[in-house]
C-alpha cells in the first residue's frame, strides 16, 4: 500500500512524515500533566518523546513523577523491533483502573537505553492528557499510543485504510 499525501504544514508545525524509520528519541521541553480518575497522576517537564514516521510522538515520562500507587503492573507483554520488549501497566487516578493504560521498556534495545524508567501513558484511557497546557487528541486506532497536538500534522497510522502505511 502506497503512503498516504502528508497534510499540508503551517508555521510551527511538524509532519509525522518527515519523522525517521527508525524512530528518534529527542528531550523535549515540554510539561505533561496527566489527569486520571478526576487526580492528577503525573505533572513533570521531564519529557522525552519518540517520533517515528506516520505516527503522532509518543511521550515517555519518569516513572518515579507518577503519583505513589498510579502505576502498577499489567497483564501482558509486546515487542517492538526497534525498542524491544514492552511490559504493560495498569494505571491508576481516583477510583478509577485503567487495565494496561500504560507500558514502558525495562531492558530496552541499545540505543533506547534512556527509555528504561519511564512509561508511556495511551491518552485516550486517561480523563486528560496535555502538553504545555494543550489537551492532548490520541492517536487513531486503540494500538499505538500517539498525542496529537496542534502543531503535528498527519494523516497519521491508526486510521482506518492505515494498516498497511
């Protein structure tokens, strides 16, 4: 299947196209709040992200910046060819659980060495995910775990007729 025509991109804004295969970790700073269960779990400027082409970025958090208790392990387990093996984790705010609302990289691959204690949330599972104050949209799709924010420009994998991309 052919890749998609990229959206057209505005001033400030970046394309997931011109995103490297394989991905790319970059510090960014940003601050990420992250509201679950009517609590705020997680607020840190302690950000890196991982951009890979066609996909919205993927923030990656301090696992020690989450609320005592808002993460604990999950049932199952992923691997990405780049990364390595994923764990996945439940995550917690208020009274509400979110089952594998979360995953991170305990041993990733070399070269993603820094992703080792920090976790990915999927935004949409969460009340509110935002970045500098931004409601994050997630990404397409209930695999991938991407946060779509206005300055990143698509169309993005996860839409429908994207499998293939």
């Amino acid at each position: 299947m052919r890749h998609p025509l990229p959206d057209p991109v505005a001033s400030g804004q970046e394309s997931v196209w011109d995103y490297p295969r394989p991905p790319r970790i970059e510090r960014v700073a940003r601050r990420v709040r992250i509201i679950l269960g009517g609590e705020l779990i997680v607020d840190t400027d302690d950000v890196v992200r991982v951009l890979e082409t066609s996909h919205p970025p993927v923030y990656y958090l301090p696992i020690a910046a989450f609320a005592g208790g808002a993460l604990s392990s999950g049932a199952g387990s992923s691997f990405c060819e780049y990364k390595g093996a994923a764990r996945y984790l439940d995550v917690r705010g208020g009274d509400v659980l979110r089952t594998r609302g979360a995953w991170n990289y305990p041993d990733p691959s070399p070269g993603f060495a820094s992703l080792a204690d920090r976790a990915a949330v999927y935004p949409g599972h969460m009340d509110v995910c935002t970045v500098d104050g931004v409601i994050v949209e997630p990404q397409p799709g209930g695999f991938y775990g991407g946060w779509i924010t206005p300055d990143i420009v698509g169309p993005f994998k996860g839409a429908p007729g994207s499998m293939g991309w």
